[in-house]
C-alpha cells in the first residue's frame, strides 16, 4: 500500500557532479523493489519529485536515493542536510519482474540519472546467482558515479559522450563492440538512450524503466501516460502501471 511518511535524513552527500546520494530511514525500506520509486514533496513546489530507488538496507531500515539537480526543485532537495525530514510517498510504481524470469546471465544498460535503479537490481540479481554485465553511460568523467559498486557485482564498461573516460561515444557503442551473450536486458535512462537501445536489442528479452515527468505520481492525473505498441490508441500511465515496462511494451516519444 502506498504511503506518505515524514522520513529522516540518515546520509547526505554529493558523489558526483550535481549528484547527491541520499539514505532515508523507515520501515517500508524493506517493501522497496528494484525498478520503483519515491515521491518527495518539497516546500514551494506544487508537484512532488520522483526519485528512484537505488538500494535498500533492509536491517537498518534505510533506503538509498541518487539524484541530479535538474531544476529548482532537485537544487532545494540537494540543500537539506543529515537529521532533516523529508515527506515521501512510497512505495511508487512497478518494479523488474526479476522472481518470475530465469536468468543466468543479465545485461544491464543504464545512462546518467537512470543508473541508480539499476544498481538496485544488479545488486538484487548477484545475491540471486545471476551473472551481470553492467554498461553504463555518462557525459562526461566528473558525472560518473558508482562505478566501484559496479564492478563489485559484474564486469562493468563506462561510456563517456566527450570521451574523457571510458569509451567515448555511447552504451550503444559498447554493445555493439562487446556483442556480450545474455538472456535479458534491463536499461534505464534518457528516451533516447532507451530507443537506441530497445532498437539495438530488438528481437531480445527486456525490460526498460521510464524516466518522465509526472504529476500526482499515483496514477489519477494522467499526466504521464505512453501508448502501447500493440494500440497506440490504448496507452498506461508511467507512475503507476510502470515505470519499468517489457522492451516491446510502449511507444517511446
């Protein structure tokens, strides 16, 4: 059930350029799955922001977020200090179905602000025994963050747009240079970085998380919905039938 709580602040702290880490204690933390996500109201702000989930410490009870200041509602959240209070929604939206898929080998495909729920997941598939491949992209060196939590699950490659570390180019170049051998994908990022990706992977197994503006964040206002491939007259609401959708499910704009 989604609920709205007064969280504390456990942790604040910057990990990459306009990138903030933030860890929130409450007892839901232990109901957050990988692939959903909170809805954080902030004073002088009629909307709530939505932020994924990029991990859980289920004893502490503690959850993880990871955001870039975007506008003046991530730049106010990127002020509050350890011991503030924060009112969160939660739990928000669907999450990778990873209990009911057989996989032995997953890859996972994230950019900027989209690689933190994939941490999440990668995370989650290791301590399942599923081997992961982790291809991330950034835009440039300073913007690139848990890249050691990375490689302590799976192989992991970097991409950089300018080229200032990794591969430059994109994830797309990466996979096309790996070729790697894998039962599912799951990706996470930009619109475009996703329909690059969907149309690269065609024909594979996958799932893709949506990262969109939204409005009540519970599925009433309509503000966020996609169409569906199979009609587009018929289309889903991103905040609650997803974000995390199959890869062939919904018409990327």
């Amino acid at each position: 059930m989604i609920t709205k709580q007064l969280l504390e602040i456990k942790s604040h702290m910057q990990i990459a350029e306009d990138t903030f880490e933030i860890v929130l204690q409450s007892p839901l933390a232990k109901e957050l799955k990988p692939g959903q996500f909170v809805h954080i109201a902030l004073t002088n702000h009629m909307l709530r922001r939505p932020v994924s989930v990029a991990g859980i410490d289920a004893q502490a009870e503690t959850f993880t977020i990871i955001f870039k200041i975007f506008g003046e509602g991530t730049r106010e959240l990127s002020k509050f200090q350890t011991g503030d209070s924060l009112d969160v929604i939660l739990p928000c939206g669907s999450y990778y179905p990873i209990d009911q898929l057989e996989i032995d080998h997953a890859m996972i495909v994230g950019g900027g602000i989209g690689v933190p729920p994939l941490y999440y997941l990668a995370k989650t598939l290791k301590e399942n025994g599923v081997k992961v491949t982790n291809i991330l992209g950034f835009q440039s060196k300073n913007q690139i963050f848990y890249e050691e939590k990375f490689q302590a699950l799976g192989d992991t490659y970097i991409a950089t747009n300018d080229g200032s570390y990794g591969t430059k180019g994109f994830v797309t170049d990466i996979i096309n240079e790996l070729n790697p051998a894998f039962d599912y994908f799951f990706s996470c990022g930009p619109t475009p970085m996703l329909k690059a990706v969907s149309s690269q992977l065609e024909g594979h197994k996958g799932y893709i998380s949506l990262e969109e503006r939204m409005g009540c964040g519970v599925g009433t206002c309509y503000a966020c919905v996609v169409p569906l491939k199979e009609d587009p007259s018929k289309s889903k609401k991103i905040c609650k039938d997803g974000p995390v959708f199959s890869a062939n499910e919904v018409i990327l704009a």
